[in-house]
C-alpha cells in the first residue's frame, strides 16, 4: 500500500534553533500534503494543507511565519518550525493522499518535537 | 462547517467482550466517514472507510463500522476486544467538496482489560 515517510520520529532542540521535518510519499504523488499538530491527550488539529507549487493555506490561528511550510515537489513537504520555543513542543504528523485519488489519507508516522 | 464528535473519553472493557466506540458527525452533503487508530509515540493507522454502498463496513484487525444517516452516527465496533487493541482511537469525516481535509472528532482512548 501508499507509504508516507516522516522525518524525524523525534527531535529535541533548543528555544530560539529551527526545526524542519520532512513528509515523503514514497511510492506515490500528491498534489496536497496535510500537517497536523497533536497536543498531548488531544485530538489533531489540522494546521496547514500543503500545495504542491504554491503557497499553503493555513487554518486560523496558526502563525505562517512560524511554522514555514514548503511543498516543492510531488512527493516531498516540509514543515519548518521557526525559533522554537517549549510552548512548540508536540507531535507533528503529515498526511498525503495520492493526486486523483480521494478515498484515503496516508498519514506519516509523526514527530515527537521537544523544544528545551 | 463540519464536526465530528467522540463523546467517550474513554471505554473500558474485559477482553473477550464486545466493543462499542461512539461517533456522530455533522457535515453539509453525503460524508466520507473514517476511523484510525494510534499506538503510542506513533502514527495513525487507517481502520476502515465509509464512501457509499453497504452502511456496515469491515476493516482491519477484526473492526467494523456502521454508518447511520438519520442519527449522523458512525460508531466503530468489534466483537471481541484483544488487549492489544488497546490504544487511542480517533473518527473523522470529510464532507465532498471539501477536498481532502479531514476533520477529527477529539479520540476515544480503548482500555481493554484481560
């Protein structure tokens, strides 16, 4: 079946570095890419959908500055948390659904970011 | 806009016995109805898919679903619970024109005790 690769699974960094996590489809194309942020005993909240080619969208609330979103190819998507702060710590997952196909998502296996 | 809602925090249950996760949904038009399932420290898993056709839908690791339109509700059931199955379990829907954004109800944590 569809692979989604993230990475890393987990990153420890400190407050003020940045942080890029990779979403690859590895066997597959996809047009737009989903990242999620996972606060802890707390469902998903959907940041942002990744665009191949263009500008993501990003869902209310979330700061474009600082979570740096970049989806050059159709297979790749990046999330970059800028000047990290602890309050950034959480659980990262991106999810991608091949181009022309709308019946599943294909979801990464996540990030683990601890930011001291 | 749509929504998806668990109303358990969490479901205890005897392994051997049957169980019940509770989903409801709101959502403009025909819904795209999903459950996965986390494991700590790690991803979610697809379990199964409600599209169209049959309302009973059989997925992985022995679970099913049933999709009822007059009460918006898609709850996940299994009829003997593993202690293996014990892990967060969240339902989304994604409406038609909505793309391929999913929305996630805020997860059911599944205790399954031996």
């Amino acid at each position: 079946g569809a692979v989604v690769s993230q990475h890393p699974s987990r990153v420890i960094c400190k407050s003020g570095t940045s942080v890029k996590i990779e979403c690859r489809s590895l066997d597959f194309q996809a047009t737009t890419m989903f990242w999620y942020r996972q606060f802890p005993k707390q469902s998903l909240m959907l940041m942002a959908t990744s665009n191949e080619g263009s500008k993501a969208t990003y869902e209310q609330g979330v700061e474009k500055d600082k979570f740096l979103i970049n989806h050059a190819s159709l297979t790749l998507s990046t999330l970059t948390v800028t000047s990290a702060h602890p309050e950034d710590s959480s659980f990262y997952i991106c999810s991608a659904t091949p181009t022309g196909g709308y019946e599943k998502l294909f979801f990464g296996s996540g990030t683990q970011l601890s930011v001291l | 806009a749509q929504s998806v809602a668990q109303p358990e925090d969490q479901v205890n249950v005897a392994e051997g016995n049957p169980l019940t996760v509770k989903c409801t949904y709101s959502v403009s038009g025909n819904p795209y109805l999903f459950w996965y399932v986390q494991y700590p420290n790690r991803g979610l898993q697809f379990l199964l898919k409600y599209i169209t056709g049959d309302n009973l839908v059989k997925g992985s690791y022995g679970f099913e679903a049933e999709f009822n339109k007059s009460q918006t509700s898609f709850h996940l059931k299994k009829p003997s619970a593993l202690v293996s199955d014990s892990a967060l379990y969240f339902c989304a829907v994604r409406a038609l024109n909505a793309g391929n954004m999913l929305t996630f109800g805020g997860g059911t944590r599944l205790m399954v005790k031996p």
